[in-house]
C-alpha cells in the first residue's frame, strides 16, 4: 500500500519539473520517496523515449548500496500504485555492471562523483537526466571528500551534455536529492543560493529560471495507525524526532545574539561560506562575513585573500580558546546559517 506522502510526492515532483529549470533541487525529510520517484521515472522515460537516467552518489561504497537496493518492494510497489494496468514482472529487472536493466534496456547507469575523471561520456546520446541523490549531508562525509566535488560533479555534467551523434546538443537536466541535514551545501554556495528557512515549504527559483528549488516537510511517521501515534510520543522532543525530520529543526529552538562594536575579532574562515568570529565578555559570537584585513583560515588554498592560512587537524591547538568555549556552551550565532556553518568548522578541525 502507498501511503499518501508517496502520492504526493510523485505531484510535487512533476511541478517542480513543470517549472523547466536545467539544475533541481529537492530538499526533504529522509524516506520520503524522492529516490524512489526518480527510479520509477527512470524507467518510464526509457519506455517512452529510450533514455536513460544516470545516478550519481558521492563515493563508490554509496553506489554499492543504491546497486544493491535499487529494486526493493518500495520500488515495485510504486509502479503498481501509479500504472495499474501496466503489469511489471521483477524478472524483468535486473543490476548488470554499472547499469540497471528492463528486459534487454539499459535505462539507468550508476557512477560515483570521485571516479568523474574516468568517466568519458558513456552513452552520451542516451543520457538526459542526471540524479545526484543524497546531495546534501552532514558534516563529517563532507570533510572526507578530497578535491573539488562541485568541480567533480559538473565535469560530469558536461560529458554529458555534449553534442549528440545528429548534431544536435543533448538537454540534460539535474535533480539533487537531499535530506534536511544543512543549511549549507557546496552547490548552494557555488551559485550564492540563499539558504532556505525550515519552515519553508514549496518551491523557488533562481537565476532566470534555470534553478528550481523544492523543500518539503513530509512527515516521516504518518499517524494512520495506533501503532504510529503511539511511535510519535515515544520520539516526541527527542533528538530522535529532530534527526527523524531534519537535523538543522534544532534552529527552531534557538536564539540569536550578535556582538558590539566593541567585541573583538578572533578568527575568520572561508569554507565555501564565510563568518568571523569576535570574543567578548567571556563568549565568542559567529557571524556572517569576513575581514580581508586579518588571516582567513580555509580548506584549500585562496588567492582572493591577501593573508590566507590552509588547516588541517594538526592545527587544532591554534583553537584552544574556541574549543574552551564551544565546551562551556559560551557560542553565540547571529542567526541559524551561522550555527551551521560554526558546526562545519569544529567538525573540520576536529574539536
């Protein structure tokens, strides 16, 4: 049985879609249905046109997985809900290499964003949609990635995107998959995209169009049962609910401060976001922006600053009095992309 989230989803996908922006993202709770949609829309695709979509993830161990779990019940039970009278037999389907086959079609092909370099544009003419699923994540799987993984992702894009064998030019389009993990994601930052406030639902777009942005909120427990309600106060307040429905709902229970003018300024960094940090009366403020006057501590070398200094782990005595603070919860946050962009830096340095 589909639940009506399920249903709902498959409706809100095909709006955002409607929207004909070439770069999608789709921000939601996790088990949502958003992988699920975009396999069964995979497939027909393929029936109808002969495409094939291409899955994206992070590493090599995440395409294992998705490998591996690609025709689960969920999967099945969505194309029996939404083509009734179209009977899919699971004989059919089958994991073959780097691809996922209906009958004798390859309709979607599997790569991980590390390998991007030695993928040389397989079946350039076939490929139209690209889904990067779980996008978005947390901190610590973001730290592990070594090299640029918007540059990475992108260098597949364009492999993809070009000319097909009539001359005509392939109109790929990209779907990120996400769970609401982070204010901040590279991607986000790489085209100065606000970050989106948890209670926004629906969806937006930016640059002339050619992003389209949907955030969700669907609930991971839905109370149709006696079973379910009594799940929902057994989570309810926990940390378990908040992780359950988006790590970054703890900023609802936040409160801002920000500095004087006469705090003074401790460190500034630029991790793809910017914020400085200012010291006064026994606690550190983070805000927003940085000093090009003072050292900017980042990941990676950066020309645009004049004093830039690269950390590593083995710079974590520099932070001693961060790490005092962060412990004695003496950190202020001028506002929750701020929060978010603090636990980043701890969680790179190693605090």
């Amino acid at each position: 049985m589909i639940n009506n989230a399920t249903h709902e989803m498959h409706a809100k996908i095909n709006d955002l879609i409607s929207r004909n922006a070439i770069l999608n993202f789709i921000i939601d709770n996790r088990n949502s249905g958003k992988t699920t949609q975009f396999k069964k829309r995979a497939l027909i695709r393929n029936i109808k046109h002969g495409t094939i979509t291409c899955f994206a993830r992070r590493f090599e161990k995440e395409i294992k997985k998705l490998k591996k779990e690609f025709f689960n019940k969920k999967f099945f039970k969505v194309l029996e809900h939404d083509y009734p009278n179209k009977k899919f037999n699971k004989k059919d389907f089958k994991i073959k290499d780097n691809y996922a086959y209906y009958k004798e079609f390859r309709f979607a092909y599997f790569i991980y964003i590390k390998d991007a370099q030695a993928d040389k544009g397989i079946d350039e003419d076939s490929i139209d949609t690209i889904v990067y699923d779980e996008f978005m994540t947390n901190d610590s799987r973001y730290n592990f990635y070594r090299g640029d993984e918007v540059k990475d992702f992108f260098d597949i894009f364009m492999t993809k995107k070009r000319k097909k064998a009539d001359g005509t030019d392939a109109q790929v389009k990209i779907f990120m998959l996400g769970n609401r993990e982070s204010y901040f994601n590279p991607y986000y930052t790489y085209f100065n995209l606000p970050y989106m406030n948890i209670e926004f639902t629906g969806i937006k777009t930016f640059r002339h169009g050619s992003i389209a942005l949907l955030q969700l909120n669907t609930p991971v427990i839905e109370a149709k049962t006696d079973y379910d309600k009594k799940l929902q106060y057994l989570v309810k307040n926990t940390p378990l609910e908040k992780y359950w429905n988006g790590e970054n709902a703890k900023a609802l229970n936040m409160t801002f401060a920000k500095p004087s003018k006469n705090a003074l300024i401790y460190a500034c960094f630029d991790f793809g976001y910017c914020v400085s940090l200012y010291t006064e009366k026994s606690k550190i403020y983070v805000v927003s922006g940085v000093r090009k006057d003072k050292t900017i501590f980042t990941k990676k070398p950066n020309a645009k600053y004049k004093h830039n200094y690269v950390i590593s782990q083995r710079d974590k005595p520099l932070f001693d009095m961060m790490r005092k603070y962060y412990k004695l919860n003496q950190i202020e946050y001028a506002d929750a992309i701020c929060h978010d962009a603090f636990m980043k830096i701890i969680e790179y340095i190693g605090i």
